[in-house]
C-alpha cells in the first residue's frame, strides 16, 4: 500500500481498475459474470497501467437490492483467486459483507474495501486487524437502495470529513494499520450533483485528514447531471470518459493518491500529460 510510484515515469496517482463480476453494474453489468471473463478483464486492466485491481460481486448503483453474501462469494473468490495466480498486483475486495472479505482474503486479496467504511458488518474491522489488511473507508449516506432518493446535508464537505475522520478512529481503534488504511468521499453515494461538485471541490480539505484519499469519479451519473444542466442530452455510462477524465485529473490535482477507474489506459494517459505539465 505503498504511495510511492513504481518507477520514475510511472504516474504519481495510482489507479485501481474496477472488475465488476456482477450482472447488474451500472456501467458494465454482465460483461463479466463468467470468472474468466472477469480474469481477462482484471490481467488487461494491469497490462493497460493499473497499479491494483477492485473486485466486486454485488453493484452499488443507486436502488440496488442487497445481495446475498453467499451468491457475492460465489461470483467473486474464483476471480480473486484466478488473478492471484496470474499476477502480482494486490487485489482488493469490494464488499460490505466480513464473510465475503474473509473468502477473499483467503484466495489471495490483500484489500477491503467497504462502500459502508465498516458500519454494515461489525465484524469486518476486527477481522481486517486480525489479518493485518488494508481498508478503503468510504462516505455513503443511507444505503445503495435508497441513498439517492432525498440526499440532505447541511454542510457536505464537513459532514464527510468529520464522517471520515470518525471512521479513522473506528479503524485504528479495531486494530486495523494505518500504513494500510485509506478513505473515500464516496462520490454518487447519497449525493446530489451539489453535493458532488462541494466534495471534490474539498479534495484538498480531505486529503488533509493524513490517510491517502481514493477518488471514485469513473463513469459516475454526475457527468451526465452537468450534461443536462448545459440543456445537452445526458450520456449513458460508457460515454463518460471525457468528464471522467477532467474530474480525475482535478482530484488529482488536489491530493487524491488512488483513482478507482473502469478506463485505465486513457487515464493513466491523462495522468501522464497533466503530471509532465504540472511539474514544469
Ligand atoms: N464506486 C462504486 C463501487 N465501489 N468503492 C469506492 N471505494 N469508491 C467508489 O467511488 C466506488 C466503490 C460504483 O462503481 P461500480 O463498481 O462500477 O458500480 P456498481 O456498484 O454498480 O457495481
């Protein structure tokens, strides 16, 4: 969990490719239901400059119904333990569920990461210290079913911070290393396109909390929220690379260590430019 770059001309940020072994993402359900599939997906993600690999079996889109931990474990430990044989980039679970992570750890994970920052499965934070794991800490306000029906805050950027700050402590407190321990806004997780904007827009805010920040803007519905506020037709997910990008390289920009993205190679083309620009 190192932030530093691999080699010199690498970029600074590091990507984590998204592999969705579900049927039902928002951007990329059923392409990679079939563990091999998913394998070959994860390996081209590598070859194309990921720096680690995000695995998950049950979609958090907006109304998403809980998935049973059994059927989550089912799709995801023969992905985790087929790239664990076929390559050496740490691998990460995306799961709220401390069965599932423990499933994955065994098959070769090294990663929890938790849309629920360890609230939805008290024994996930002492399982993540038992086994000396790393833990992505997310901000989500109510749940994936109905965190996007009535988003309210007084204050955004606060509320998430001190959310995150909390969950520090949770984490710390649990055991879990702080060498290993990084959080996340959460971006489209019970936000409003306000909400968004005010949380990367405090990217530097967060990344002052000490812990490095993931940043999970690719593909996400606030691209095609600004699409219409310009009066232009909203673009479905996969045609959100150009405002995945921007959003990117601003979080970069402002401190963010980790992007989690669904398109590597031109991200990590983009990070390329911006950081051979910024440095001049
Ligand atoms: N976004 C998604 C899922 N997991 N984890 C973190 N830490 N940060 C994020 O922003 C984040 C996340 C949603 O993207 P995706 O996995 O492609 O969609 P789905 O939840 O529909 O599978």
């Amino acid at each position: 969990m190192s932030q530093g770059s691999a080699s010199p001309s690498a970029p600074r940020v590091r990507i984590m490719g998204v592999v969705n072994v579900t049927p039902d993402s928002f951007s990329d359900g059923g392409r990679f239901l079939e563990p091999a599939r998913a394998i070959e997906h994860g390996l081209q993600l590598i070859a194309e400059g990921a720096d680690l690999l995000d695995i998950g079996g049950e979609s958090t889109r907006p109304g998403a119904a809980p998935l049973a931990a059994e059927e989550e474990l089912r799709r995801v430990v023969p992905v985790v333990a087929g790239l664990r044989a076929r390559c050496r980039a740490p691998l990460s679970i995306d799961t709220q569920h401390a069965e599932v992570a423990r499933a994955a750890l065994d098959a070769g994970a090294t990663i929890v990461n938790d849309v629920s920052a360890g609230r939805h499965d008290p024994r996930l934070l002492p399982l993540l210290a038992e086994r000396g794991a790393g833990f992505v800490a997310m901000h989500m306000q109510g749940s994936p079913r109905d965190m996007q029906r009535e988003p309210r805050y007084a204050d955004v950027l606060a509320e998430v911070r001190e959310f995150l700050r909390e969950r520090i402590a949770a984490a710390l407190a649990a055991g879990v290393a702080r060498a290993g321990l990084w959080i996340d806004p959460g971006i489209g997780f019970g936000k409003t396109l306000e909400h968004n904007l005010a949380l990367l827009a405090g990217t530097r805010e967060l990344a002052l909390l000490g812990q490095p920040l993931l940043v999970g803007v690719s593909r996400k519905s606030f691209v095609a929220a600004l699409e219409q506020r310009a009066q232009s037709p909203a673009s479905a997910p996969g045609e959100r690379l150009g405002g995945t990008l921007a959003a990117s390289l601003f979080a970069a920009r402002a401190g963010a260590s980790i992007l989690r993205a669904h398109d590597v190679a031109p991200l990590r083309q983009a990070l390329l430019v911006d950081e051979a620009l910024a440095a001049r």
